[in-house]
C-alpha cells in the first residue's frame, strides 16, 4: 500500500474514532484512484447532512493523501455504498427533470448541490442531446437546470 493510501486511511480512522464509530477502513488503491470506505452501522454521523461531512472528510483526505505521496491517484471517501446510492439518486433526480422539462418545454432547477454532484449530473445528460445543463446560483445555494436544448436533435 502506498504512503499516500497509508495517509488516507489513518484519517479515515481518526474521524471515525473521533465520531465514536466502530468499524474497519477498507482500502482499495489503483494507478487513477484510491477509495477508502469506512464500513459498519448507523453511519448517518460520518456521511452528514447532504453528505456535508463525507464530503469534508473526503477534501481532507486529498489533500493528506496527495501531501503525503506522489499521487496524483483520485482520492474517494465512501461509508457503506453511499457514494453509489447517492450516484443513482442524483441520476433519477436528472432523469425526472430531464422528462418534465421536455414535457413543459420549459427549464427545470433541481435542488442545491456540492460542485461534484452537479458536475456528476451534467455528464451523466451530456449525452441526451435534447436537454442541456447548466449552473446557476452562488454556493452554497448553486443549483443545476435542466432545460430543453436551444437547437433541435437530429
């Protein structure tokens, strides 16, 4: 295991203990990507509102981990498959406004999201050429749209 995977999943466990969670960091490190997943019960605590506190544990760990090796590797925090479940959410989300928006003929907001879930949800419809994406709003209010493309498919 890498010293940067070493970083990773040391942080990982401090937050965890510090939260007084139980259960083991696993590791799984690639070339591209180093994704530790912290396992175990109730871990509503360790995920956040929103993922708001995941996604801080996350952000600290990219930087510990690429401080501490020469990785330029994607560093991913997961809790028990919450990143997959939020993944399939967010496409349904997308999937839905994507339908009422043909539909209406008019441009549908979805909820306020981190920089990575809207990013997520752009290319996840880039390839549906009869809707477009895009941002508005400032964080943390920045939300994405979901609009019917401005020039027709085909």
């Amino acid at each position: 295991m890498s010293a940067a995977a070493d970083a990773v999943r040391e942080l990982v466990e401090r937050v965890a203990k510090t939260l007084e969670l139980e259960g083991p960091v696993e590791i799984v490190e690639t070339d591209e990507e180093i994704v530790a997943t912290l396992h175990g019960e109730d871990l509503g605590l360790f995920i956040g509102r929103h993922g708001s506190t995941i996604d801080a544990v996350q952000h600290l760990a990219q930087r510990v981990g690429h401080k501490a090796g020469d990785t330029e590797a994607r560093i991913v925090v997961d809790a028990e498959g919450y990143r997959e479940r939020r993944r399939n959410a967010l496409e349904r989300q997308a999937d839905r406004a994507a339908h009422d928006a043909l539909r209406s003929g008019r441009p549908v907001a979805l909820d306020a999201m981190t920089a990575s879930e809207r990013k997520l949800v752009h290319e996840y419809l880039r390839d549906n050429s009869e809707v477009e994406t895009y941002s508005e709003g400032d964080e943390p209010d920045r939300h994405l749209v979901v609009a019917p493309a401005t020039t027709p498919a085909g």
